[in-house]
C-alpha cells in the first residue's frame, strides 16, 4: 500500500525520529536508513522523514549528534584495535607448500579468520560509501527545501502584488457606483425641472379646473 499520510507530525513522531537517527549514527549505520525505519513506523514516506528530520528535528539535536558521532568513532577505533590484537595474536605454523616454499599458515585454533578480516575491511567499505550516499541525499534534501522555500517567497510576492491590484479595482468600482448615482439624481432633478406647474381656471359653477399641459386659453 502507497504511503500517503498527511496529518501532522506529534511530538512523540519527532522523538521517535530523533531517537532512531541517533541509534542508526551511533552504530555507524545511516541517516537514510533511520528514515526509512521510521517511515516504515509511522507509515511515511523516507522523504518526509527526511525532510522533517533536516527542517524541524535536526537543530534541536545537535549536542546529541556530536555525542553520537564520537561514539560511533570510539566503537570503531575499538573495533579496529581489537582485530589489530587478535591478529597480533594469532599463532602460524610454517608449512611447505609442492614447490618447497615455505609460508605461515595460521593455526586451527585461531579465533579470527581471513574471511573475518575480508568481511570487516568490506563492511567499512560499505560504511564509507552509504556514508557518502547519504551526505548526497540530505544536500539533495536540504537543497529542494531551499528550492521550496524560494518558491514561496515568490507566490507570497505575487499574492501581495494581486491583492493590491483588488484593492484598486474595488476602490474604482466604489467610485464609479458614486458617479453614477450622482448623475442619476442630476437627471431626475433635471426632469423635475422640465415640468411646469399646473395651471387651473374657474369654471361658471365655481369649481376649479385643471388646464392640460399644452392646452391654450
């Protein structure tokens, strides 16, 4: 199922993201996967853990993320000193090989293995290159985020310049609705002007009369 969840980051969202971010630096894992745990979580995509992690969550963080990183160092310088002393301490036996070379073999009762030694070198490989890949994506993030924002400022500019150019042409319209409510009564006052009074006459029986408009004597 698509994940299309909309609603509102809560405070206990943020403080598992934190949390998981944190853990994944700590142990040497990455921000990307962090997100993707925490999307799989909350039902969110990586990208909007992503972009909530790096907009609102990372700043409040930052003591705990240098404390995560020397963390991580201290795991790997220790890891690293522990396979320097196993291989320091491995035992060899001399062995002659068909074409009577000699060469040291390590001992059955060794604990660390050449395949032990391949698998680390190519898990901090791995490290090293999703470490990388993760440093793009955020910059790719924090960069969109950056894009978004520019686009933003534009449309609140436009808005601003639309609003303004409403605010005239209502203000025109007010205006002409004045006019021409003023030329309307200019008119019927003009009309009223135009009429003549009414004339009346008596007649033989003393009743008054009107004339029509018009009429003569």
């Amino acid at each position: 199922m698509a994940k299309v969840r909309q609603d509102a980051w809560s405070h206990e969202d943020d403080l598992l993201l934190a949390e998981t971010v944190l853990r994944h630096i700590r142990e040497g894992s990455t921000q990307l996967n962090a997100f993707e745990e925490v999307g799989d979580e909350l039902n969110r995509t990586s990208a909007a853990c992503g972009f909530r992690w790096n907009a609102e969550v990372r700043n409040k963080y930052i003591d705990a993320i240098e404390l995560a990183k020397r963390q991580r160092k201290e795991r790997k310088r220790a890891q690293a000193a522990q396979m320097k002393k196993d291989l320091s301490t491995r035992s060899y036996t001399p062995h002659v090989n068909k074409q009577s070379t000699l060469v040291m073999e390590p001992s059955e009762s060794s604990d660390m293995t050449l395949d032990g030694v391949i698998h680390f070198l190519q898990s901090l490989q791995k490290d090293y290159y999703a470490s990388n890949q993760s440093i793009k994506k955020a910059e790719k993030i924090q960069e969109e985020n950056k894009q978004l924002h520019e686009d933003i400022s534009v449309l609140e500019k436009e808005l601003s310049v639309t609003k303004k150019k409403l605010a005239t042409v209502e203000e025109d319209y007010q205006t002409f609705i004045q006019i021409m409510e003023r030329a309307r009564k200019m008119t019927v006052l003009e009309d009223q002007g135009n009429l003549k009074s009414p004339t009346f006459k008596m007649d033989k029986n003393g009743n008054l009369e009107q004339y029509a408009q018009g009429s003569s004597n």
